[in-house]
C-alpha cells in the first residue's frame, strides 16, 4: 500500500487518501471530520458499509497508527448523511477536481488562481517524476524479492523433491530401501537408529522404543518358522510406512545425515 498524501483545500482543510489496487481511498476521520460530524468514529460505523471501509496502519507524526479508510462509496454515503450545507460543494470538489486529478497523474495537483498555466504544468510534471521515481522503486524491491524467493526454492528444492518422493509413495518400505536413499546398508542404518534413541535390538531383532509405537511409522509382521533342527521360532519382519519415513527424515537430518539426493555437489 502507498503512502498517505494530503490534499489541501483552502474551504475544507486536509484529507489524507491513498491508493488501494490503484483506486484512491480516503481517511475517514478525516472526511467525515470536514462534513461536520461530530462523533467521526460513530459516523463510519453507522453510514459506511463493511466493504466500504478498511482498517490499515499508517506513520502517524511518527507513530503506526490504525485508521480506516473509506472508498468513493464509502465517501458518497457520509456525503448523502451529512447535515452541513457545504457537503454538496465538497463533493463537487472532490469529484471534479481531486479525483480526476488522481486518476490521471496519480496525485493531487494543488493550485491557485494566480498560478500560471506553466507553474500548473511544472507542478503536474513534479508530481509525474515523483510517481515514476515510486514505480521503479517498486519494481525493483519486487526484482528483490523475487531474487530471494527464487533463492531460497532453489535452496530447498532437493527436500522438496525427497519429501514428494515420499509422499507419492503409499507403499510400506523396509529398511533396505531407506539405507539406499542415505548411501548406506541396512547393518550401518540400523546402527544409527539405535545411536539415535530409535529402537534398540532384542532377540536379534531390532524394536522401537514405547515411545514411538503408537505414532504410526511402522507396519508390523511376523512369520511362523522352523530351524533346521526342527525348532519352531517366530519371526518379525517390520516395514516403514510414509509417515514413519518422514519422521526418520527429520531424525536423521537434526544428527546431520541427510539423503543422497540432498547433498550439495
């Protein structure tokens, strides 16, 4: 949003505007200031429509302060309400000359009728320079920001492209396949998930610790087997699912072990 300017008029004083998506908005304190009402707070409430009025903070004597602002509608309703007989030639004003002059330098031109027609356009062409001289500043701290943004995906788009791996995937995958991402064997992973306060090992099979049973990351199965001597033995064979990968996504990055496709060159 751009800054407040000040329109002046020797007959009604100042009213502050600004520009919102290039339509031109007034302080409603100040306008209804100007068309007598008393109580400026009250006449917004009661004559300005919600879709009339926006609530935004402006630099005030050096302070950030909260105002509405109202929009030609906005404008016309404290007009039609206003009891003072000079509304309608505030109106007249206002239509006839400042708004016009918005829409067509971007600013407000003040003149007198001593002013001649080349101090009128020196002025005009004053108010040009300046509203120029604004654009490219917006241009350029768009070109700014776009720079950084543009950064910054760059930046994360190799755990975009890791975590969206994941997420396609509905399909539970076994220790095997998550080692491989991170250039390692199922033997070294495992350890360092056991490092990590993961799961621990018992029975030769590695468990997770209580604490992570319940969050959904695994998927568990167990077989009946036979040893060669006759023994029978049951068996564990656990799968991560998606949600159990991203959690050791997370994990493994906070002890610095990131995937393959992360690392930098």
């Amino acid at each position: 949003m751009n800054e407040l300017k000040i329109f002046e008029n020797p007959e009604f004083g100042e009213i502050r505007t600004v520009e919102v998506n290039g339509e031109p908005w007034f302080v409603g304190k100040d306008v209804a200031k100007v068309l007598g009402y008393i109580d400026t707070s009250d006449a917004l409430k009661k004559h300005i429509d919600e879709e009339d009025k926006l609530s935004r903070c402006f630099a005030d004597s050096g302070q950030s302060r909260k105002m509405y602002i109202i929009n030609e509608s906005g404008l016309y309703s404290l007009i039609l309400s206003s009891k003072l007989p000079t509304a309608k030639a505030f109106k007249r004003w206002v239509t006839s000359e400042v708004l016009p002059a918005i829409r067509r330098t971007g600013g407000y031109i003040p003149t007198t009728p001593q002013m001649s027609e080349q101090e009128i356009m020196a002025k005009a062409v004053q108010i040009s320079m300046a509203t120029i001289a604004q654009q490219k500043d917006a241009i350029l701290a768009l070109e700014s920001r776009n720079a950084i943004q543009e950064q910054i995906i760059h930046e994360m788009q190799p755990k975009a492209d890791y975590t969206d791996m994941i997420l396609q995937s509905k399909s539970v995958v076994n220790i095997n396949q998550i080692a491989k991402d991170y250039g390692m064997t199922a033997q070294e992973m495992n350890k360092i998930l056991h490092e990590i306060g993961i799961q621990y090992k018992q029975g030769g099979q590695w468990l997770l610790y209580k604490k992570y049973h319940s969050n959904g990351y695994t998927h568990s199965e167990t077989f009946n087997i036979t040893h060669k001597d006759g023994t029978p033995d049951v068996v564990m064979n656990t799968k991560w699912t998606q949600k159990g990968r991203l959690f050791l996504y997370e994990k493994l990055k906070e002890y610095g072990y990131l995937p393959m496709i992360e690392r930098g060159a």
